[in-house]
C-alpha cells in the first residue's frame, strides 16, 4: 500500500499554470493540513487533493495536499483498483482567493456491480513494467484498463513503480506528471485502454 501512497503522490502533483493566487502548500496523512504560502503560477487557483487507499473495503491510509492547481482540474474525483482488494480514491476540490482553504474534496462511492470488463493486473516495486497472469473484473464507473508507471529520484537514488488494474476515465485524463519537492522529484505516465489488450510494453512506460 506504500506503494500506491507514492503512485497517487504522483497523480496528485498538479502544478498549474489568469492571475496569481498565494495559496498553502503542505502535505499530511490525514484530512487537513497547514504549511507556508507559496506564489502560485498565473492562471492558478489554491486546490486540494484528497486520497484514500483502501483494503478489503476498509480504509487502510489517507492523504492530503495543498497547492496550487489548474483551474480546469478542479472539482474531479476518480478511482483506480487491483485484483487484491486495494483501491484508491482520489477528490480535487478548489477555492479562488489569497490563502483560502478549499473545502474537503468528495469521493467517488464504492461500487459492487460489475462493469463487464476484465483487466490484467500487477504491481512491481522496482520496475518501470509489471506483467502477470492474474487478471481482475471491473466494477462501477472503473471501465478502463489502465498502466501507471513512476520514477521516484532522490539525488542518487531511483524507486520505480509499475501498476495494471482497472480505472475510472479522469484517472486516466491525468495523463504524465512530473513535480518536484524538498529534493525529490517524482515523473508519473499513465496508459489506458477500455479493453483488456492494447498496453503493450513501450519504450516510454
């Protein structure tokens, strides 16, 4: 589950790009947090990410991000699953003054009915690539198969991480991020596909 911690780290980095808002930065893993304020970049508004990682239906771990995002980010919410049980949510929410707190972003609920597809899925912890025989039935508004890779660099040191499972759409819309903090600097790529072939292995994932 750390693992999916560090993915939706990645997800969750949405650096922005009219005018420019101070807003707070800060990371917790809980529902609120506070830290200083930051000079967010033109066409920014202050935003919220919100996650939950979850086991077995029960919440396992949560975390929270203040920072700047894009304006066409807000207000999202999606959901991404693997074969053991574990999925993770994920909520946007924004507000559009100095230094405002915007309000806790909502969640997608927890569907048992099957969608009709089925996806691979597979987690590896030190490889930009995971393939496996084990394969999952996809619930909800999940309807796409999905591939996120990460790179996690610390000066001289590199986690990768590679995940298959099945996704709701704006997960997929995030498409490849990259951030940078306190040294550490993160590049996530996500492949979707709404069928259970076509993400193949690539140069780039």
């Amino acid at each position: 589950m750390t693992s999916l911690l560090q993915i939706l780290g990645v997800v969750s980095a949405l650096v922005a790009s009219g005018y420019s808002l101070f807003c707070t930065q800060c990371v917790s893993s809980s529902d609120s947090c506070s830290g200083p304020n930051i000079t967010c970049p033109s066409g920014s508004v202050c935003g919220a990410v919100y996650t939950e990682s979850w086991s077995q239906d029960s919440i396992v771990s949560k975390s929270y991000m203040l920072s700047c995002t894009r304006e066409d980010k807000c207000n999202t919410s999606g959901s991404f699953s693997l074969h053991n049980n574990a999925r993770v949510k994920l909520g946007r929410s924004c507000c559009r003054t100095d230094r405002c707190t915007p309000p806790l972003p909502s969640l997608p609920e927890n569907s048992p009915q099957s969608n009709g597809l089925t996806c691979q899925s597979c987690m590896s912890t030190d490889s930009t690539w995971c393939d496996g025989s084990d394969t999952m039935e996809c619930l909800g508004d999940e309807n796409m198969c999905f591939r996120q890779t990460s790179i996690v660099s610390a000066g001289s040191t590199k986690n990768s991480t590679a995940i298959r499972g099945c996704a709701t759409k704006s997960i997929c819309d995030f498409g490849n991020h990259s951030s940078s903090s306190q040294g550490v600097k993160t590049v996530s790529e996500f492949a979707c596909t709404n069928g259970s072939t076509g993400l193949q292995k690539s140069s780039q994932l």
